[in-house]
C-alpha cells in the first residue's frame, strides 16, 4: 500500500472526554495535500479510507495512538449551511458519528480561537449535526434522529445465556440490553466485555443487521445509577474491543430515543446517564417539525498539544498491523 501524503510531522490536539480519548488533526495542510476529490464529507471519507488508511493507522494507532482513541479529520464542508466538516477514525477503521470526539472537537476548535462560544452546524459522514461549545470544556451536540428497528429482541449467547434488547442507532448502531445479568461497575469490566462480545457474535451468527445491512457494533449494558439524582449507567463495547470510558454520546442518543418512544421519559426532562467508570451525560429529546432530537452535553480537557513525528526509517512509521 502507498505510504503517499504522509508527513514527517503533524501537528494534533489531545483531549478526553470524561476519560474517553480524542485526537483532533489540525494542520490543514495534511488534508488540502490528500487528492480527496469533490462531494460530501461521507464520500470524501470513503476516498481517505481507499488510498489513505496508512494514515488512520498512524495516527491512533500503536504506538503513537492510545486504546479507545478516536481521531478527528477536518475537512471543508460540502454542506453550505455547515461551518464544520469532520470524519472519525479508530485503530480499526472509521466511525460515522461520534459523540465523544465531537464534544472533544468543539472544545479543541474553541481553545484554538477557530469557533467563539455558541452553535454550529457539523457535517459528519452520519449527517448534520447541530453542536454547541457552552465555552471552557462544556460542550453539546444534537444527535442523528434515533431510529430502533427491534425492540425486545431475544439472542441467544454462546456463553449459554439469553438476553434481550433493542437494535436501535443515532449515527452509530447499537443493542441496549438491561437484563445481562452483570453488576455495571469497574469491577466487573472483564466479566461485562466477555459478555458483550458474546452478545455480539451473537447478533452476527444470526444475521441481525442494520436496516442497510450494518454491523451491529456497539453493545451497551445498562443499568441503575450510582449515584443519587442520576437516572441509569452504562458499560459500552466498542468496534475496537475496547470499553467507553464515557457514557458514549452517540449510544446515550439512541437510548433516550427508546426510552421517550416507551414512555420513559417526557420530551426536554434531562436524562442523566452514568458510563461503568461514573462520567456523566446530560440528555434529553425534543421533537423538532415532526423529527426527534435528542441532545447530549459532556465535559472535554485538553490533555496534549502535540507535534506527532514519522521519521522515514522507522519501522512502525504507519502504526503497527493487527
């Protein structure tokens, strides 16, 4: 594969939101120098995917990069109503929404003096997203409308347990399963990331897909709050294989979509969502000309201000295989 459009150097910002790691690309020069070709921020994406993956691996992955990191790729938006274009990359391939990096991002573009507090419109291979830097490290986003396409689907695990849940997605799609029969705390992570992954080749084994054929990725399993004042807690696993040291934003969106769809939660009532390591989330739902929108609002730090460095004799100049 051609090593074509990588540097020497790159410059990039760190962050993590509420202990969930993203890594924000911002020399424009990386991107203008990429042949990316015309049409969407999705379309353009596929391009990147097709001659540039060297790059992905390079960025997050080993061993410049870190377990769970999603980076961020921004591009000019083809959508004239957007200010922002970006895409998602993890150390095995790409996502089309992510909540966390987009929190990450907005609080990254406002310490760069590029946004001033307030919205903007975010052209992701998902869709638009409407996103808003509260100012310091708050930020939020109004998700991809949430979509289920089963509810109390039963799998049958091949650790000899069944469960049930939903297939639903905002962007990214998900099972949201409660009667997984773990404990969702630091404690029990190995036990819940078996489990999960037996949920998902589950799901695979027996063809459950998306509605255009996608890969169930993402299996959250849920349970009560921790803490008084919170509503639930989440452990999410990730394509990757990794957990969500967050709540995950875009899976906390499809979840507020199924609980208003039950009747769970009225529409503007703030769902507080706990992830396994006690992060929180603040969202809510609102019908919007007939769509629903749900809103997720989290805390990024800045970790890093970094200048990320490929000498051409290094072995692992694109990241390491595997």
């Amino acid at each position: 594969m051609s090593h074509a459009g990588l540097p020497e150097r790159l410059r990039v910002i760190d962050s993590h939101t509420i202990g969930e790691p993203t890594r924000v690309v911002i020399d424009d020069s990386l991107v203008a120098g990429l042949d990316l070709g015309d049409g969407s921020v999705c379309r353009r994406r596929d391009r990147f995917r097709e001659r540039y993956d060297h790059l992905r691996r390079a960025l997050v992955g080993d061993p410049r990069g870190a377990v769970a990191m999603v980076g961020v790729m921004l591009l000019p938006p083809a959508d004239p109503t957007c200010q922002v274009g970006a895409f998602y990359v993890n150390r095995v391939g790409y996502l089309d929404m992510c909540g966390h990096a987009t929190i990450g991002l907005a609080v990254t573009l406002g310490h760069l003096g590029r946004i001033e507090p307030g919205s903007f419109r975010l052209e992701t291979p998902a869709g638009v997203v409407g996103v808003s830097w509260h100012g310091g490290g708050e930020a939020s986003f109004a998700g991809i409308p949430p979509r289920r396409i089963h509810t109390k689907l039963s799998i049958d695990c091949d650790d000899g347990v069944r469960v049930t849940g939903d297939v639903a997605t905002s962007g990214l799609w998900f099972f949201l399963c409660h009667d997984h029969g773990l404990p969702v705390e630091p404690a029990a992570i190995p036990a819940l990331t078996v489990r999960a992954w037996s949920i998902r080749r589950a799901l695979e084994s027996r063809g459950v897909a998306g509605d255009g054929g996608e890969a169930i990725d993402h299996v959250v399993l849920l349970g009560p709050p921790r803490e008084a004042g919170n509503d639930g807690r989440a452990f999410v696993l990730c394509p990757d294989g990794a957990f969500d040291r967050s709540p995950c934003g875009t899976g906390t969106s499809a979840l507020v979509g199924c609980l208003f769809e039950d009747g769970q939660l009225a529409e503007g009532r703030i769902w507080r969502q706990e992830s396994v390591l006690g992060g929180v989330y603040e969202a809510s739902i609102r019908r919007v000309g007939g769509v629903l929108v749900p809103t997720v609002r989290g805390r990024a730090w800045l970790t890093a201000e970094t200048t990320l460095r490929f000498a051409a004799d290094d072995p692992y100049r694109t990241g390491i295989e595997g």
